[in-house]
C-alpha cells in the first residue's frame, strides 16, 4: 500500500509526491518546474518565479537574483534605473543615486559635493561646479567699486 501524500504541482498541475515537492506560495512545484522556472531569492532564501526576480549589480559579474521584497533593500539609479548595492553607488542630499556603471556622465561639485550630469556641469580654472555654485563663484569676482 502507497502511503505517499500526493498533491499537484501549482505550476504545471502535474500530480507528484508531496516529499518531492518544493515549497511555493500556498503549495508545492514539482523538480521540473522548480528548476526550469524558480529560483532562490540570494538574500532570503524564498522561492520564486523566473519572472519575479530582481537583479541587483546588473552590469557586473558579481550581480545578484533577488525577490522583490528584498529587492527594497537595494538603491536604484538614477541614470539608468538598476537595482544597486550600497557599495556600488554615488548618492547626493537631493536623493540622487548613481551607479558606478553610469558615473562616466557625471560630476561632482568641487564646491557643495553634489553630483552634476554632465550637461548641468559649469567649469572654472579645471574645477566642476553645479549651476548653484557657479553662480556664487562668479559673482565673487564682481567686487564694488
């Protein structure tokens, strides 16, 4: 007598033992379907969907698959709009986050330190400056006669 509890795959709806099965959601997914179409969230450990997934570093190879509630642990870009770690990114007080992938189009304020795309970028005597800056720095050369 088969004792085995069978359930059915909630991917494919194929029916399997439940001790072969891979915990998902509410149910289970059968070895197939676990490694065609899931994945282990690499903070957390959760199963999840292909699809759901979030990549974090995406243009290195260290990059990292994610769900999408830890993917809220992560900054996003700016300029490009990926999901970054904390030691790959520029962030300014105005809440903008750049990635090292995309610094090539940006500056930093040689005077307030904050970051500048590089068709906002003012230049004095080889320094960069925000339009903000620039602008204190030129009407410092104004002197009252």
């Amino acid at each position: 007598m088969n004792t085995k509890e069978k359930i059915e795959c909630k991917n494919c709806g194929e029916e399997i033992a439940k001790e072969q099965g891979f915990k998902y959601q509410d149910g289970y997914v059968c070895e197939c379907c676990f490694y065609e179409d899931f994945f282990m969230c690499e903070d957390c450990g959760t199963l999840i969907k292909h699809e759901d997934c979030k990549v974090v570093n995406p243009h290195l190879e260290n990059k990292k698959y994610v769900c999408s509630d830890c993917a809220d642990n992560y900054h996003r870009c700016s300029h490009c709009e990926s999901l970054v770690s904390s030691d790959e990114v520029w962030t300014s007080d105005s809440d903008l986050v750049i990635c090292n992938h995309c610094d090539e189009f940006y500056y930093i304020c040689d005077s307030c330190r904050c970051i500048v795309h590089e068709d906002d970028v003012y230049y004095s005597d080889g320094e960069s400056y925000c339009h903000d800056c620039y602008d204190d720095l030129d009407s410092s050369y104004i002197q009252e006669y």
